[in-house]
C-alpha cells in the first residue's frame, strides 16, 4: 500500500496538481478499486471535495461508461480513471474535458504498472515530446518501416500532432498515465505494419511472433490474427466499416520504460517505440466513432517525415 500510496501522491499532486479549492472525481471499477482507494485517499487529504465512483468494468476498450460516471466526470475539476477497460476514447471523456476537466485515464492499469510508470521524471518526458513533435509537425508525409517487416505511409492531412506528457495542469487537457508519447490521427494511410511488441488480448508476444495487418486508403483490409480480427468484426456489426478505421500513429518517449512487459498502457509509451491503432479515433482528432480502440506496438521502428529519418528518444 506504501507503493501505491507514493505513485498516488505522484499522479495528484506532479501529473495533475491538484488544489484545496478543487473538485476530483475518482472513476473506478470492481477490478482495479485499490489503485482507486489510493488515489482517492491522497485527493482526500488535500480537497474536502474528492469523491470515488465504482462501476462495474466495462465490455471492451472504449465503450461508454455509466451514464451516472459520465455525469461524475464532467461535474469535476479533476478525474482520474483507473479502469479495467479504457475510457480515453469515450465521449465521456471527451465531455469531461470539453467541460473544463483535467482529467488522466489509466486503462488496463495494474498495481505493478502503476509503482513503476509513475516513477518517472514527467519534466523529461514533456521535453522529450516537445523534440519529437518539433521534428514531424508540419510534415505531409510520415513512412514508419521496421525489421519485422512494416512499410506503411501516413498521410497527416490537416490533423494536428498531440503530445501526452503527463503533465495535465491546464482545464481541458488529458492525458494518459503512465504517460510519455506523441501522437496523431493520420487522415489516411497506406501499406502493412506487423506488431512485434505487445496487443490486446495477446498481452507480450513471444519471440518470432508476429501480427499482421494490410491497410489501404485508410483502412485495414487484413488481419493475420484470428481473435483480433473476431474483435474488429464484432465492433463492425455495429459501426459498420469505422472499426476497420487506421486511428493513431503515436511515437512513445518515456525513456524510464526500458522494456516491455505485455501492458499496452506502459508499452506503447516506451522511448523508441512505435505503436499504431485500429477503430475509433474522435477523441484524439480524428473523425471516426467506434467502441474499440486497439493498439499495437512495434519494436525498432525507423521514422521519416516527408522522407527525412527523425531521432526517436532511446531508452
């Protein structure tokens, strides 16, 4: 509790900074409600306006919350949510922020992801962004390659770059926590990308394994994988061909992640890492609504912007 106690104090009062005269809402469910007592036990000691709510966890990654948790999210100055299932693609999150609230989700957060992602230095991450998003805004073009075999090319079209630092002092902004990755919604993309890293439901793949996916015009037409591909045709009986959406291109900098360790959370934040996403993408600058969000990582990515290589941060 000790452990969870002092990542807690990190993520309020560093990533969040919380205030006396604040209100913080604590989103929670059955399957992760001690990492949810601890936060609520710091936001207590430093706001007599602190509150935890306790849901049932979601079905998948980026379904909606309880009406009564979105309802506690937007009528809060800060929130933070570890969940079972992620809550960052949500309207619900989205309304939150666009209500003023800071808020930080922890999807998929275990107590060892969360002792050891929130002990970092969040001022070298946010400097880490600032460098990898100096180096690719602007850029048309962004071609991402790997040994495993990826060649896929972005277009960026008018989308704007994201940076999640983990600092989220400003009304309106969120992060993700563990944090550290810079990120964007491509407008298009074309060619294959194959994980090597880590995915839902697989968690780590094992060495030589691999997942493979054919994307064209922005869509993803191929999916080596048979649970992931039953995943994304379940979401399509609902949203139609949206599921198939190429969603996100985002670059990880923590560089206080050395290695990966099977949560998407933490590894898709790894220094020198690249990770690419299916589905919905509304809540990051995209346009495309769905109730899934699913990341792959990928391991030794080379990145060029409009053809030039950029420096990734090394762990």
């Amino acid at each position: 509790m000790s452990e969870l106690h002092a990542a807690s104090e990190t993520a309020i009062r560093q990533c969040l900074a919380l205030e006396s005269d604040e209100s913080c809402a604590i989103i929670t469910d059955d399957k992760r409600e001690p990492i949810g007592e601890a936060l609520y036990e710091v936001a207590r000691d430093i706001t007599d306006d602190a509150a935890i709510v306790r849901y049932p966890p979601g079905e998948t990654h980026g379904s909606e919350p309880p009406a009564p948790v979105a309802a506690a999210m937007a009528g809060a100055d800060v929130v933070l949510a570890p969940t079972t299932k992620s809550l960052s693609h949500t309207r619900a999150r989205t309304e939150a922020n666009e209500a003023g609230a800071r808020v930080a989700t922890l999807p998929g957060i275990t107590e060892a992801v969360f002792t050891t992602g929130l002990d970092a230095d969040y001022d070298s991450i946010a400097a880490h962004c600032e460098d990898v998003r100096t180096q690719v805004a602007g850029a048309d073009e962004i071609r991402v390659t790997t040994p495993a075999g990826t060649d896929i090319t972005f277009g960026i079209g008018d989308r704007e770059w994201l940076s999640d630092t983990g600092i989220v002092h400003e009304p309106g902004q969120m992060s993700n926590l563990p944090a550290g990755e810079v990120f964007v919604s491509p407008e298009t993309a074309t060619g294959t990308f194959v994980v090597d890293g880590t995915m839902r439901p697989h968690g780590l793949l094992e060495d030589g394994q691999t997942l493979t996916f054919e994307v064209e015009d922005g869509f993803v037409t191929h999916i080596s994988d048979d649970e992931i591909r039953e995943t994304v045709e379940g979401a399509a009986e609902d949203v139609g061909d949206a599921a198939y959406n190429l969603a996100e291109l985002g670059i990880g900098t923590n560089v206080a992640v050395t290695e990966l360790v099977g949560s998407v959370l933490l590894d898709e934040k790894a220094a020198g890492t690249v990770h690419i996403a299916i589905g919905d993408n509304a809540g990051i600058g995209g346009e495309t609504e769905a109730p899934i969000h699913l990341d792959g990582i990928l391991r030794e990515p080379t990145v060029y912007a409009d053809g030039n290589p950029i420096d990734l941060p090394d762990a």
